[in-house]
C-alpha cells in the first residue's frame, strides 16, 4: 500500500452484465493496479486486484460521473466504478489513464515461489528485464516458460534457482535476448538451438552439471561473458577458440586437473582466466612459444606444489593463494600484484626484477630471507609478509622511496634497520616479534607514519616523536601493548598531537604523568588495562574527544574524571580496587556501557544507581555472603566472559554461561556470533539452553542430544521468520555415566567458526571443529558437489564463509546447522577451557591464548585480557571470550564424612532416608534452576549472562539432636538437602530494560536485598533457593486447609504452585527475591505483582500463561500464547515416580518406621499419597509418588510447589 494514488469508497459493480448488482465498497489505484475490497476489512478481508497494465480505462456514457476499468487478456475482468462527484471523476480518470498508458520494462518477480509468469503479464509488450530467479518455474501451463516467447521486446532474462533440469529449449525462440541466465537448475547440456540468440551477449551457466558445450555456441559472435562455473568441465571447451569476443574465462570450482599453457596459444582473445577450486594438479607448457595474451590467472586454492609461469610473458596479476607451493617462478616483465599467501614457500623467484609491482602478498609461508629483487622493486607500495621466518629486514626494503604498507609481524625480527632518509611509510606492523627497541629517527625520518602496530615484543621504551619540541607527528594510531614499557615513555608521547587510538595494555606502568596526557587532545581510544596504575590522571577530562576508555585489571581505587566528557560511550572499570565513585550531579547521555565488575570493596548508593538509569549496558557486581553449605557445594568450575564490539559500533556476539544446572553437578558454556546481525545470538542465548536440557533427558548419546539441539534451534529461528545465521559453540560439562559420582566429561558441538580449546599440562587441545571453506577441504568438496556458487571472497553465494551455521535457511544444502560433536573426559591436568569466535582466535593462537590465561588467576580477567590482545594485535570486529577455570582432582572426589561431637540420640538410621530435592522438572528446566535471564528491548546491545558465581546466605533452621559439624562435600557428590533447609542456586544473570524502579516496592524505601537495577542492561548473581519440604504423616489442620483453598481461588485457572520461602521472578529486567511473604502481599505490591502475571514494561499485568519460554518474557510479546516459539522446552512439573499400588503398603510401612526422623514443619502439606487435584484431575489418587534418590535407596521426596516464572 505504500504506492497507493488514490482511495475512497463508491458505487461498484462488477462485469459487463446487468446480473451483478451496484455494492459500496472501498477502491483503491496501487501502483498499476486497482484494488476493491470490503469498507470494513480493506486490508485484511478479500481484495480483488485487476492489473491495468495494457487494460483500458473508458468512460460509461449511459451512466454520470462513471468509469469502466479492464484488465488486458483474453480472460479480462471489468469493473464499473460510480463516482460522487465530477471532481473525483476527473481526477480518477485522468490517474487511471496514466497507469494504463505506461510502460513497464523491468520486472522482477524473484524469490516468489512462482510456478508460471502472470498471465497478464503477457500483454505488456514494453517488459525488456524479467527476473525470475529463485522460484519452481515450470515448462508447460498457461503461465509456463514456453510461452516466454510472447514477450518480443525482452532483452534479459534471469531463470536462475529454478530446479529446471532441462534446457528451456523455448528460450533460444527469444531472438532479442543480450543477457540470459541459468545458473543452479542442475542442467546436463546445452541445446543446439542456442545458435540461434545471435544477438546474446552475456550467458551464465554456473552451478550445473555441464561437461560439454555444443559447438553451435561457437557461431554466436556478440558474446562476450561466459560463465562455466561450479560444473563438471575436466578440460578447457574448445569452443571457446571461436568465441572472440569472449576475454574473460569463468571456470571455477569444475575439474580441471591439469592445465596445458599451450592450449592457450589458439584463444588469443582470453586475457583473465579463473580457475579456483578445480583440484588442480600441474601448470606445464609444452610448447616454445610464449602466451602473450593473458594478464590475469586466478589459481587459488587447488593442489599445486610448484608453479612456474615463466611462459606467460604478459602476466600482471596472479593469485595462487592456498596451494601447496614450495617454489614459485614468475616473469616479471608485465607484473603489477603477486598473492602467493598460505603456501610452503621458502623461495619466490621473479625475472626480471619487477618494476611495475605495486602489491606483494608472501604471508603464511616459510620464507628466511626476503628476495634480493624485492629490494630493487621501484613501485612497491604494499609488502605483507607476515607469518614466516624472517631474522632479518633489508635497510634498502624499510628505506624504500614508493613504500607505504609494511605489514612484518609473526617473525623473528629483533631488530629493525635504521631510518636514512625521509619515507613515504605510512602503515607499519611489527607485532609478535621480538624486537627490543624501534629505530631512534622513525617518528621523524617517517614523517608520514599514521598507524604503527609494535605489540607483543620486548620494547622498554619507545623513540622520540621529533628532534625538538615542535613534532611534525602525523601518527594516528599507536599499539604498544603487551611489551615492558613502563611509566617514562608517556613523556614520549607528546609530540604525537595527531594520535586517536592509544593501546599501551600489559606493560610495567606504574602511573601516566598527568601534564602529558592533557596533551593528547585528539585522544578517541585509551586503553591501559593489565598494568599497575592505581589511578587515572584528572588531567584525561582535557581529552575532550575521548569515546572509549578501557583500564581493568589495574589497581585504580579512585574512579577518573570522565564522566563529564561530552562524546564518552565506554568506560571498563573492572578488575580494580575500586571502593566508591564521585558522580556529578548530572551524566551526560553518551555513556553506553560501564563495566564495574571485579570490584570487590566498591559500594553504590541507590542515588548513584538513578544516575546510571540511562545507561544502556551496566555491569555490576552482586554482593553475596557465603555460608558454609554454600561453600561445601561448590562446583569445580568457575567462569569468566568478556565481550567487546567492533568498528561497527554494534555487538553482535552473546555468552551464555551456567556453573550449576539444576541440583546436578553440570554447567553449560556457549558463545554465539551472528556476523552482522545481532538478533539472532541474543535468541540463541535465551533458548539454546532450555532446548540442551530437554533432548538430555530424551537421550544419553553425546551425537544425539547435541544434534537435536542445534537441530531444534534451527528451526526455531526459522519459525520466527528469521533469514540470516550465525555460528554457534555449546559446552556442556557432564558424569559421563547415569551416576552422580561418575567421571567428568565435557561434550563440545559447534557450527560456524566459534572454537573452544582445553588447556591440558600447559598445552592447547583443540575440541571444535572450525566449519569455513578455507579451513575444512571435507566442506569444501560437499559444497562444490552440490553446486554452490563461491565467490571470490571465498563466501557461499557471497553471503558468509561457512558452511554449517544455524539459521540461513535459504543456503540450504549448502550452509547445514549439523555440528560437530566430540567428547573429552577430563581429568586433574585439565586446567581450563577458552571458548571463543572467529575474531579471537585469528589474532590470538591456541598456544599464546593457553600463556595467557595460566598467568592470571581470575579467570573473568583473564578472558577480558584475551578480548583486549586481540583489539591491539589489529581486530576490528567483534570480539567474544570465556575463560572457565577448571579443578578436578585426580579421583574426582574431595569428600569428608561428617564428624559428630556427642553421640546422636535416637534409633540408628534404617535402610530409608528422607532426602529432599526438586522435582526432576525442576532441574531439566534452565528457567528456573540456571538463574539466567534475558530481556531485550530495542535500545540494548546483546543480553549478557553471568561472569561469576556467587551465592548468599541461607535462613537458618533448627534441627532436632545434636547438630553434626558439616561435612565436607565434594561437586561431584553433592551434600543432599535436609527437611527445612534451603538448596542454594548460585548463578548469574544480566537483565536488561528501559523502565524500572531501581528494585524498589511502590511501599518500600530501600531496595530490596539482592537487586540492582538501573532501569537499563546490569549484571547481577541471583540465588535460586529451592525449598524442601517435611513430610509430616498426620493430616493437615482443617483451618489451614480451609486457608490455603482461599488461596488456590486466587488463582484463575484453580491451580497453584506452592513454596513456602522464596518467590522468584523476573519483573521488568529486576530480579526479585521475597522470602516469607504472604501471598496476598505480594499480589498487592507492585513490584512483585508480576508473581501472578507477566508485567510489562507500561506497568500492565499479564495473566500467567503455560508457557514459560525466555523468548517470549525477554521480548514482552503477550499476544503469543506459546511464546516466541512454539516447542516448549520443559518437562510438566508434575513428572514424577510413581509406586505401583503391590508396593504401596511396604513404602508406607517403611515411611511410618522413619517418621520420627523427620521433624515437623510449620507449614501445611499433602499427604505423599495423594497428588494435588490441582494438578493432574486425571491422575489416579491410588498411587504413591516419590523419587529415588541414587546411592541413598528409596526414598519418598515431596516435590516443592514453586511457581515456575520465565527466568
């Protein structure tokens, strides 16, 4: 509707006879077409739609003010439109008559699901471009492809993704035709018939499955593009020597093994050939005479071991990127750009010495020496020979006249020469080397030098900007990180007035001398983590351009002046000794993210948390105290994680991390990077989770329940509609057998480029399977077989590199959400687990990731330590990491038995306990045991989960006898939960929302305990306090029946979810925990109002629904009863044991010798024997409920009630 001309309600009647009769309805002229429908349901009833293209558009004489509006074609439609006015009968007419003249020449119908063209489409003589790519178009019909011929004036015709299987035969009847395309529609051959499109110029066969092409192709002398690839050519078509006008030779991803150079001789006309992906072999020339035509050769990625294009006088670009090659022989008479990158070469050997070459790729091979022509090159401009071998650079090489990108890092450099001269050097990388000092005149001889990248080496100080004090500086960007500077060479930063970008991270400064920081005022970014600062000079508010400053894991105690500055969007505070902060009375509204965590000692006042509110991302530490359980059931992990976004501005990679399932001893890790898109990880953090636990329960293999859940996750982002993907890493730390005190093992699954690798005795064992089509030969080869276009970028129809991600439905067979699936058992040398995306690990290697993270002891800091290596060693895009710290004995067990300091009193324990623990719905559904939630709104970048584990003290409970000291109980044999005592649930969450009330109770002045919130995204560890409960064998008291049946009418639909201690639910991006409130309270609180229903961010209420999915709560979407998706990842509550009623009457025997085991608890419960009608009416009253509790026998648990909320 957004092309409407013209709209109102009249008088219609449709077609030519007096048998229909006149009937209101609302018309509307849309583009070129007239639309009638319903006045009421306009755009959502029945509309019927006549093209007018080619139609006619008369005046009814017999009638006033009334037009007759026909469609073109045999089978016309007529509609007569009365008309109120004479003003509205013109300006209808006068529209209409301009629709109908007009002609249409481009159309495109792609991507339609289309099985024939339009019938009226046919009367429009003027369509010259018809593109009807990616639909099932078939061959006969009324609308079929052998009436294309009817449309004489059509120049280009676009068939592709059609599933044809035959030649349209029809199409070369299309004698006007210049351009025609019919790539992917598994053709076999070609027609002979195509002889007769004399006037074609461009035709695009790619993607089929052609060996041969028909030599009346030859007799076309127009064409001058041909694409052949992505078939099954094992030869150069000879066809091709009558092709003149013909000079550029599409053919890759076909079979060509071999390529014999002197074929070439009689195709003089072809000047660039392409020949990716063929699995080529050799490149000989047989013949003496020389190819004199040819100026581009593309020979990447086949299975070359040596190359030598000698013959080729005229060559001036080759790439052979991704070979095999050990020796590479070139002409340099005609040679502009070499790109010989990812081989073996130790030697490349160019005559005569290239004078034209501007650009020289050599990177990721095994070169000693640079090659003595290299230094005599007059032309050069660009040099990448990164990733060798290299002691050495030649002075005649850095002091080059036409020189202006040196990219040396990753060799073995401890020296660079002098600078002797003025140099037009503009980009220099000298990273990962082992270089002990810069040249003392390259700040003033490379008066040019905007970007200088000399992390990771073993500088102690840095040269001087100028020979005096006035500096002609032009450097924009300085990398310095991870090297032994200390706090003199801040004075060595001055004369750089240019500088933007600041990364000195890692090295020994004590402090940053103030009168030379307020110097640098065109500071944009400043990081200056990983030292020993323990402030920040008051002089950076000079800086007044400052957007990002990033300073964690320092030993800062007093927070910076930099809230005042007017374009300030980050500020990382983390991992200091931060104790208090010194706000204004007003922020600015700049400020996006602030990182506090790590902070131990700092306290924020409710005021300083008001200030924060507009803050999109917050994060936060939770304080908690520990109590002993707490600390006896503890798991043998902890985890750190760290984000950080790109140039982009936008972060599109999201953590989910877990330390503790449910009551078992198992934790789950994922990492999601979506690319360019940030929705579809932060869906993925919120279900991906709850769909692990449910296929865990449905199946024990490691392949099968990792499957399905990728599987499952797919198709969930396809019901929401949505296209684009992303890669995917899931850890899932598990016993590797059904028992509780089984052995550890971690099962890893991943799609995309995301990896993770264990850290084992020091050295890095890989457990992801990296899915590119430069890293894995297997995926390439099933991509090719299926046909797929590969663009030169190396990216499946020139969308993404992988080839299994979840999502991208559309590049189905090509991209596949199949990950792969290992196992790993762990043991006492495992030390810890890196999980990281592309963006990390293609700066940081396995091994320097594993030194990095057994150097520092958090492993919080140690992730965001990875994070900020990877932004100094040159990554622009999004960056994710998490550290999970590992501590496994060697025996898996640490536990003590309890020690009794008198004698206990009463009978010796039988054969039975009572042991209370939670339902096994309870511990399956990551919503309410993990402490995990999410919400988004349209301001948040993507939702973050947890960074560290905490716990809070549990309410005390007296017990009958003399009181154990607490043994001392290993995670992998959890101390059981006894009658009346809280099982905590340490976790971590990260909640995100544009309103709040700062964790405060419309009634309350004080927030409550446990909550920070700031009205945008924060951080915060929530304690899950599963309550058990006492069995009691006598009958409840009748009033507290009568009470609670008061509260079961509360409720709408008759059910209630009972607990007795803690309510938990997610209300508005807070977490709120109430112990001991009454029910009736918190329905009249605001605040916790959303127990009984979801509440919105306007303040409204929800009814609750049977649908607990993350998705829906996070994104606030009421209207979808199943949430936002429609599988359920939870088990019903009421999923239990059920006693057979043979031995009902022995478990009550035994129960009834027990009950004085068990003391009796102030609040009422129902009998075991009976469930709750509340429930389950179906459920037969007869049977006996229960769990069993391995290694403790049978033993009868009452499941605690607890009101599931979308946690």
């Amino acid at each position: 509707m957004e092309r409407t001309l013209l709209k109102g309600v009249f008088s219609v009647r449709k077609g030519k006879t007096q048998l229909h009769k006149w009937a209101e309805r609302q018309v509307i002229l849309c583009g070129t077409c007239l639309i009638v429908a319903s006045v009421k349901d306009s755009l959502t009833g029945k509309m019927h739609i006549l093209p007018l293209v080619g139609g006619k558009v008369e005046e009814v004489k017999r009638r006033q003010h009334c037009l007759m509006f026909s469609s073109a074609g045999s089978q016309a439609q007529t509609y007569f439109v009365n008309f109120d006015t004479l003003a509205d009968y013109q300006r209808w007419h006068r529209q209409a008559s301009k629709v109908v003249s007009q002609t249409v020449s481009l159309v495109d119908l792609s991507c339609y699901s289309l099985e024939a063209v339009p019938e009226y489409l046919f009367y429009s003589q003027d369509v010259t471009h018809l593109n009807l790519r990616h639909n099932f178009m078939s061959l006969l019909g009324p609308g079929g492809l052998l009436h294309l011929p009817r449309f004489s004036q059509l120049k280009s015709l676009n068939l592709s993704h059609n599933r044809l299987g035959v030649f349209p035969e029809c199409v070369c009847e299309i004698l006007t035709l210049t351009e025609l395309c019919l790539s992917c529609n598994n053709l076999h051959n070609v027609p002979v018939q195509i002889g007769n499109l004399q006037s074609l110029q461009t035709l695009s066969l790619d993607g089929n499955h052609l060996s041969s092409l028909p030599a009346e192709l030859g007799g076309l002398p127009q064409l001058g593009s041909l694409g052949l690839s992505f078939n099954d050519f094992n030869h150069i078509p000879a066809v091709l020597e009558r092709l003149s006008g013909v000079d550029k030779l599409s053919m890759a991803g076909n079979q060509v093994v071999c390529l014999e150079l002197g074929a070439l001789l009689t195709m003089s006309h072809l000047k660039h050939i392409d020949l990716r992906l063929n699995g080529l072999r050799c490149v000989k020339s047989e013949s003496p005479e020389p190819v004199t035509q040819l100026t581009h050769l593309d020979l990447r990625d086949n299975c070359l071991d040596s190359l030598d294009l000698t013959s080729i006088c005229s060559l001036e670009t080759l790439h052979c990127q991704r070979n095999q090659l050990k020796a590479l022989t070139v002409g340099g008479f005609a040679l502009r750009m070499l790109h010989a990158g990812s081989n073996r070469l130790s030697s490349v050997s160019v005559y005569p010495v290239p004078n034209q070459l501007t650009h020289l790729d050599l990177s990721q091979n095994l070169l000693e020496h640079v090659p003595d022509w290299l230094s005599d090159c007059r032309k050069m401009e660009v040099l990448d020979i990164t990733h060798n071998l290299l002691a050495e650079l030649p002075s005649r090489l850095v002091n080059s006249l036409s020189l202006k990108k040196l990219l040396a890092g990753n060799n073995r450099l401890s020296r660079l020469p002098d600078m002797l001269d003025h140099v037009p050097l503009e980009i220099l990388d000298l990273q990962h080397n082992k270089l002990g000092e810069l040249p003392e005149s390259l700040f003033f001889k490379a008066l040019n030098l905007k970007h200088l990248n000399a992390s990771a080496n073993n500088l102690e100080s840095i040269p001087p900007s100028g020979q005096s004090d006035d500096s002609l500086s032009t450097l924009q960007e300085l990398y310095l990180t991870r090297n032994n500077l200390n706090e003199n060479c801040g004075a060595l930063l001055v004369g750089h007035h240019n500088l933007r970008v600041l990364h000195i991270a890692y090295n020994q400064l004590l402090s940053f001398p103030a009168s030379k920081l307020s110097k640098l005022e065109l500071l944009e970014e400043l990081n200056l983590s990983g030292n020993k600062l323990k402030s920040i000079p008051s002089t950076v508010s000079s800086c007044k351009k400052l957007h990002t400053l990033i300073a964690h894991s320092n030993q800062i105690n007093v927070f910076p002046e930099i809230l005042n500055l007017p374009e300030i969007k980050l500020v990382d505070l983390s991992c200091n000794e931060l104790t208090e902060i010194q706000l204004p009375e007003s922020l600015l509204p700049s400020l996006q993210e602030l990182d506090l965590t790590g902070n131990g000692s700092l306290m924020l006042e409710h005021n300083t948390l008001n200030l924060f509110s507009h803050i999109t991302t917050l994060k936060l530490d939770q304080k908690s105290t520990a109590t002993g359980e707490s600390q006896n059931v503890s798991a043998p992990w902890s985890h750190g994680y760290s984000e950080m976004s790109g140039q982009r501005n936008k972060l599109c990679v999201s953590v989910l991390a877990i330390d503790r399932l449910g009551d078992r001893v198992e934790a789950c890790y994922s990492i999601f990077d979506g690319d360019r898109n940030e929705e579809v990880p932060r869906l993925l953090q919120c279900t991906m989770g709850d769909v692990l636990c449910e296929e865990v329960q449905h199946s024990s293999i490691d392949s099968v329940y990792m499957s399905n859940t990728f599987l499952t996750s797919h198709r969930k982002l396809g019901t929401v509609g949505q296209k684009l993907g992303a890669s995917a890493l899931l850890c899932y730390i598990h016993h590797e057998s059904s028992e509780p005190g089984g052995y550890l093992s971690v099962t890893v699954a991943n799609v995309g480029t995301c990896q993770a690798v264990l850290c084992r005795d020091g050295r890095p064992v890989p457990l992801s399977k990296v899915y590119s089509l430069e890293n894995c030969t297997e995926e390439m080869e099933r991509v090719k077989l299926n046909k797929a276009i590969i663009t030169e970028d190396n990216k499946v129809s020139g969308v993404t590199c992988c080839t299994r991600l979840l999502g991208c439905s559309y590049l189905s067979p090509w991209v596949l959400p199949k990950p792969w699936v290992h196992t790993e058992p762990l043991s006492s040398l495992d030390e810890f687990l890196i999980l990281g995306n592309r963006a990390l690990f293609e700066r940081v290697s396995y091994q320097e990731a594993v030194c990095t993270v057994q150097a520092m002891r958090d492993p919080r800091a140690a992730a965001k330590k990875l994070c900020t290596l990877a932004q100094s060693y040159g990554c622009k895009d999004n960056i994710g990491a998490v550290v999970v710290a590992l501590n496994i004995a060697e025996d898996s067990c640490t536990c003590k038995p309890p020690v009794y300091t008198t004698e206990p009193r009463g009978p010796p324990p039988g054969p039975l306990a009572v042991c209370m623990t939670p339902a096994p719905s309870d511990t399956a559904t990551l919503s309410s045991t993990s402490g995990v939630v999410s919400e988004f709104n349209s301001e948040t970048s993507a939702s973050e989960v947890g960074s560290e584990a905490g716990s809070t003290a549990s309410d005390e409970h007296p017990s009958s006898g003399v009181a154990p000291r607490p043994e001392r109980r290993c995670s992998l044999h959890p101390a059981t939960t006894h009658m009346g005592l809280f099982q905590r649930q340490p976790s971590c969450a990260t909640f995100s929302s544009n309103h709040s009330d700062n964790g405060l109770d419309s009634d309350d002045e004080t927030p409550l305990e446990g909550v920070i919130s700031n009205g945008s995204k924060l951080e915060v560890e929530v304690d899950i306090h599963c309550c058990a409960f006492q069995l009691r064998s006598g009958a409840p008291e009748s009033l507290k029946d009568t009470a609670f049946e008061k509260r079961l009418s509360d409720y709408p639909n008759g059910k209630m979810r009972r607990q007795n201690s803690v309510v938990v639910s997610a209300t508005n991006g807070c977490l709120l925990a109430v112990c001991g409130r009454e029910l009736a309270d918190l329905k009249k609180s605001p605040s916790t109002s959303c127990l009984f229903g979801k509440k919105l961010s306007n303040g409204s209420v929800v009814a609750p629904e049977d649908s607990h999915n993350l998705i829906e709560v996070a994104l606030e979407a009421p209207k979808k009863k199943s949430g936002y998706f429609t599988a359920p990842a939870q088990q019903e509550p009421e999923d239990q044991l059920i006693v057979p009623p043979c031995l009902e009457q022995e478990v009550r025997e035994q129960l009834k010798g027990q009950s004085s085991l068990v003391s009796a608890p102030s609040a009422p419960s129902t009998p075991p024997s009976v469930k709750d009608a509340g429930w389950d009416q179906s459920q037969p009253p007869t049977p006996f409920a229960l769990n069993l509790v391995p290694g403790l026998g049978a033993t009868p648990i009452v499941k605690p009630e607890v009101y599931d909320t979308a946690l």
